[in-house]
C-alpha cells in the first residue's frame, strides 16, 4: 500500500484516499486541462475523450469520459486503478510517469485543508464539449423496458426521455420523428451502464425458433404484441459497433434462425450487417436481412409498418433477402434425404441457353457486337413479348431489367435503342428497362476491388445494389464490360477470380436474376479459324477459376473469309469484313443446348442476327425450290459484282465456278450439269434471268436478272476472263 503525507495535520493518507480527495476538490476543468497536456495527440468528441492508449499513442482505443456531472468522470474503459489508483491519478502516473507525492504537489492548491471548495465552471467552449445528463433514476422518464435473463430476472432497465422545448412541445429529428434520449442501466448503488450487454426479450427468445431484430425497445414491443419474436440490442445503431461488439451477448441467438429488420437508412444498413456476423458467430443457425420495401421514407422501421396496417406476413415472406447459415454437419437437415418428390424445374432467361438467376460470362472479341446483343436481350426481356428471341434461342422470363454500360453515353445508348425499336414499342413494354451509361453519371465504380485487406465490394456499389434488392420481378442485371467493374486482376489471380464469381452467385441468388458480364476473349491472329465451342472456351480472358466459377458461359467469334463469303450468298446478302460470327454456350453447370449458333450482322440495325435455322434449311437436303432460290442469288450477286456466270464452258460456266469460288452457295455443291441446266431454264421461265449477249455476232451468252445491269445494257466486268 502506499502511503504519503497530506495536510496540515500531517496524518498518513492512502492511495485511494488521495484519489478521492483529487475528486473532490480539483475543478472538473482543472483535470481535463491536464488531460489534454498529457495527451496532446487525444480527440475530444462529445463529453468523451479519446487516445490510443495510457501510454499517448494517438487512436481511439481508450475513451475517457470528461462529463462532470457524470459518475464515471475521468474514468476510462480500459483500467480500474490497482491499489485504489485511478482518474487523473492514472492517468498522470501512465501519461506522464508521475508518481503519487509530485501528483499531490501538482494539486496542492487544491487539497490543502484550507483551500476554498471547487466552483462548479462551465467548460472552456473551445473544448467544443457537450454533456448529456448522469443517470438520476428519479427523474420522470416517458418509458421504460426491462432487460430479463432467461429465469427472468432483471439485467439492465432502458429509459425513453422525450426531449421537448421550452413550451413542452415535442422537438422532432430529421426524419420527422420526435427526439428522445435514452438511459441504460443496471440496479446497482451506482447506476451504469452493464459491461455486458444483454438482448432484449431473452425469456421469448429462448422458447423459440425464429426471432426478429430491429433497432429499439419500441419497434421490438410492437412485434411482439403481433405475435412474434422480436429483439434488439441495447442503444440501436448508434451504440453497437465493431469497437463495442465484444461487449453484447448474443450468445441467446444460438441454433435460432434470425431475420434481421433494421431501419431504412445508412445507419439501419450498417448495423444490420453487422448483427448478422455477430449472430453467426454467436451460433445462430441462420440470419436473413431484409431489404425495405421499395418507396419507404428515410428512416422507416416496424412500428412505421405496423401503423400503417402494413402486411408484415407477407412482407418477411416475400421480401428479397440476404441470407447466410452456419454449417453444422451434425445437424439432420442436412440428410440426402431431404430431397424427396419432384426436383425444381431449371428455369432459363433464354431458353437452353442462360440459365435464370445465375452469373453468366458472354465474351467476345472486341467491337463483335456484344453490347448490341445484350441490349437487344435487354428490351426483349423487358418487352413481356411472347416468343421473343436472342441468342438463337426464345426468351424464356419476362420481367425487369438492369443495364450498367461503362463505355456508351447515353447519346450512343440512344442510337442504338433507336435502331432496335425504330417502331418505339418501347414506351409500351410491360416490364422496366433502366439503362445506366456511366460516362453520364460520373464514371465507372468497382463492383469488387482488392483492398489490403483482401477483395470487397465497393462502397459505391454497395449502395447501388440496396436498390436493386428493392426491385420488383428482376429478371436480368448486366455489366459492359467486365474489366471497367473489376479493380481486381481476375486475369492472372485465381483468388480475384473466385472472390468475382462468388459475388455474382450472391447477386443472382438474391435478387432471381440472371447477371451477365460482357468480357473480351483474347486476341488471335488473323489466320487462326476457331471451329468448336472448346477452343473458343479457351480464349475466354481470365484464370479458370472465372470460367469455371460461373454457371454458364456463351462465347462468339469471327468466321474465316470463305465461310463468311458462302454464308451470305446462301441467304442472298452481301458479304462484308465482321459480318458473320459463330456463337455457342461453351460452359454451363445444366442443361444447355451446345449446338453451334450462325450469326449474321443486320446492316441496318448492327445486331448479330441468328441465321442457323435458315442456312440449315438451306444445306438440308434436296428441296429444289431452296437451290433454286440459292443459284438465283448467286447469279444476281456475280453480276452486281462484274464477275457475271454462263453457262458455257469456260472458267466462268457455273460448274467450274461452283468448285473453284470460295463464296459459292454450298447448297449447290454437288450438282451435276444437268441439275444446273434444268434450274437455269425453270428461271428463264419464269422471267427471274435471262441470257444476255454484248458481241455483234452473239458470242458467249452470260446470265443476269431481268430487272438487272445487264438488261439495261450496262453491265462493266471486273475480272480478264469476263471479255464482254
């Protein structure tokens, strides 16, 4: 024990008394300036002080409380003064080093038994100190609720003070709700509040299986009355934070299934996910959060949905939620057996193509087309339109869309929609299309960036997708292009890989949707012909772990120059550089159709337009109104381009053109000369071509169409051997 002399009377005085005197009669402004010597790196926030340590490291660890009127003046959460030593004693001895005899001398002025009592002075307003009021459970509260333990026995009281003006009105908060102050304690000769904090309502909570969390007393009251479970945690959001958790129990929630109801703002959001990772790690057997109804005001919780005859059964039914479970191996729910009658059918956006609810991945090589396509599947979707088709396939769902662009304003957005719906049906669909063109709104946001301490999603996005849970009926969510979304390099990192691919899984798990990223397959040289869906899976940019993470991947790419040539003559168009793309799902964890797509660039509108079933029919077997339909094209075509056909012998006759043009139709191979005759003269009858002569003495007879150059006299070859 140590002892020093104090006072006049010279008698031998303990640590502890000396704390008590200091106490008593040093002015409560007189220590906290020497806090602040002690601690120049400390922070004053409110009526509470804060440092990294005792030992003045700058941080907000250790918080003093500097109120006056409070019981815990001076006293900080982390030491309860050995020996008796505590307050500004403490602090001077751990700050400065001090020791108790140079403390006493330093307050001298003030203990000496002939010092005048302290004066109650208000502090300095520099200090910028507001104090709430030491708890007087005499004071008049406007409610109370007790915290009990299981057998019911009373932990911590909560009391509701309104706050009012000066004509006993009641002052309202931002939201438009009355200010109110609350006062936690226990029922101890000093009331304070408890070190460790207990749930509300624990004895209901015991005899149940799922209980509600919400922010207050109040809105957890008013569930119970309706015949829930509700609970909450002492001080709502503002109290509960990752520097306080340790100090709630949440150990109640054990192999309990929580939903978590929080207030609709930013606080509410943050909050609640924290109390989700507290439940989890408390045991609860699983913690849904709900997202507020679209269209709620700011700050709208339970008792605002009560009031309002709001249907709260259908509201934790239906609502879209965030759901996440501990994995207990021992627990029977997790039985083989538990999957019994008819499997759920797989439901697909596009019919065996994209499946719904999923991360999808579509790439491609760059300016393919891919943002057309997808706005495309985009308005389709949209539109309710039956039999609607994209991707070669028919749409499947119909409902809301979401489309996030990262390179096209809305100026390009524009054109393109236009281009797509020259008719405007757009103003009619049944479902809503929201289009987002980054350029427009500031620039792109991460959906996951790496962070030092690991990959997280965004801020940004956080807030965004908040909204988009409050979406009714969402059908498909897309990303153009990948890259501009992902501050992660998810092309050499299997890690960034996973942790992209896990988050889309939430995504389409949460919201029911289908979330399609546009991504780039890796450049190849001009000469490389792709051929199945298996080379061109490898191309796809990225780690495998992206490819493989996703539940379905559809892949596009460019045809070499002869079969791009042979497929716009089989359907009568011009061939051009870009024009004609094979596509496939190269990857999907379900049923898809694998069968290669034939996709044709429509020159007006600049959309990949499916063509397989067309150029099948074609190449399908002996219909000879199809070859007849075919040669006629060709032979229109050869004279558009002043490479005209005979039927004379000679590198023009049209079987030696047949095994020698690389744009030849392919559904005329094949054909003997007396096939080609006979569909030449059934033309000539029916006045689609005729034979046309540019020498004096008739010479060699080329085949042109009757409403072409060549009947008007003013056909120019291109090529030696065409010498008319």
């Amino acid at each position: 024990m140590n002892i020093i002399k104090l006072g006049n009377k010279n008698r031998d005085m303990s640590a502890n008394e000396l704390v008590d005197m200091i106490s008593q009669k040093v002015p409560a402004s007189v220590q906290i300036d020497e806090l602040k010597n002690t601690y120049p790196h400390g922070i004053v926030r409110g009526d509470v002080f804060t440092i990294g340590s005792l030992d003045g490291e700058a941080g907000k660890s250790l918080k003093i409380d500097i109120n006056p009127r409070s019981p815990y003046f001076m006293k900080g959460s982390d030491f309860n003064g050995s020996q008796g030593i505590g307050g500004i004693v403490k602090i001077l001895m751990e700050g400065r080093g001090m020791r108790l005899p140079e403390i006493k001398e330093l307050f001298g002025n003030y203990l000496d038994d002939n010092a005048p009592p302290p004066v109650d002075q208000d502090i300095p307003q520099e200090l910028g100190i507001t104090f709430k009021r030491a708890i007087d459970v005499n004071t008049p509260y406007d409610s109370e609720h007790l915290y009990l333990s299981g057998d019911g026995e009373i932990l911590c009281r909560v009391r509701r003070y309104n706050i009012k003006d000066n004509a006993g009105n009641p002052v309202m908060d931002s939201h438009g709700k009355p200010k109110k102050e609350f006062r936690q304690f226990t029922d101890s000769p000093y009331p304070r509040i408890p070190d460790v904090r207990p749930l509300y309502n624990i004895p209901n909570i015991v005899a149940s299986e799922k209980v509600i969390w919400v922010e207050g007393e109040k809105c957890a009251d008013a569930l119970n009355e309706i015949g829930y479970t509700a609970t909450c945690t002492m001080g709502g959001a503002g109290m509960l934070s990752r520097k306080s958790a340790s100090r709630f129990d949440f150990s109640p929630l054990r192999d309990k299934e929580l939903i978590i109801w929080g207030d609709n703002d930013n606080a509410g959001r943050k909050v609640a996910e924290l109390v989700q990772e507290l439940a989890l790690n408390a045991g609860a057997k699983s913690v849904t959060t709900l997202t507020p109804p679209r269209g709620k005001p700011e700050g709208w919780d339970a008792v605002d949905a009560i009031s309002e005859s709001f249907d709260v059964q259908h509201f934790l039914n239906t609502t879209v939620k965030h759901t996440k479970r501990n994995i207990n191996l021992l627990d029977d729910s997790l039985l083989v057996s538990r999957f019994e009658g008819e499997a759920p059918e797989q439901k697909f956006l596009v019919d065996g193509t994209f499946p719904l609810g999923v991360p999808i991945i579509f790439s491609a090589a760059g300016d393919a087309g891919k943002g057309m396509m997808t706005l495309d599947l985009a308005m389709k979707v949209a539109s309710g339109q039956p039999l609607a088709e994209s991707f070669g396939s028919t749409i499947g769902e119909f409902g809301n869309v979401v489309i996030f662009t990262a390179e096209d304003d809305e100026s390009e957005m524009h054109r393109r929609i236009e281009r797509l719906d020259p008719n405007n049906l757009r103003f009619s669909y049944r479902h809503e299309l929201r289009v987002v063109s980054l350029p427009n709104v500031g620039g792109v946001f991460p959906i996951l960036q790496d962070t030092r301490d690991g990959y997280s999603t965004s801020d940004e996005f956080d807030k965004l997708y908040e909204q988009i849970l409050q979406m009714n009926d969402l059908k498909l969510i897309i990303f153009d292009p990948l890259a501009s979304f992902v501050h992660a390099d998810v092309n050499a990192d299997p890690a960034a890989g996973a942790a992209l691919t896990g988050l889309l899984a939430q995504i389409g798990t949460e919201t029911g949707a289908s979330v399609v990223m546009c991504h780039h397959m890796t450049k190849v040289k001009d000469d490389t012909i792709i051929n199945t869906p298996e080379q061109a899976r490898l191309l796809i940019r990225g780690t495998s772990a992206l490819v493989d993470g996703v539940r379905c991947a559809f892949a596009l790419w460019q045809v070499d120059e002869a079969t791009g040539r042979r497929r716009c003559m089989d359907i009568g168009t011009e061939y051009e550089r870009n024009r004609c793309f094979d596509g496939a799902v190269v990857k999907s964890n379900g049923p898809a159709n694998r069968n290669i797509r034939h996709f044709v660039r429509n020159s007006y509108s600049g959309l990949l337009e499916d063509k397989t079933e067309e150029i099948k029919r074609l190449h399908s077997g002996t219909n000879r109104e199809i070859k007849k339909d075919a040669l006629f094209a060709w032979i229109a075509t050869c004279e558009r381009e002043g490479r005209a056909l005979t039927q004379q012998s000679g590198a023009d006759a049209i079987g030696q053109r047949l095994a020698s043009d690389h744009d030849a139709p392919q559904v005329l191979q094949n054909l003997t000369q007396r096939s080609i005759d006979g569909i030449v003269r059934e033309l000539i009858r029916e006045s689609r071509i005729g034979k046309y002569s540019f020498s004096a003495s008739g010479g060699r007879k080329w085949l042109g169409t009757t409403d072409g150059v060549m009947s008007q006299g003013e056909y120019e070859a291109t090529t030696a051997t065409d010498n008319v």
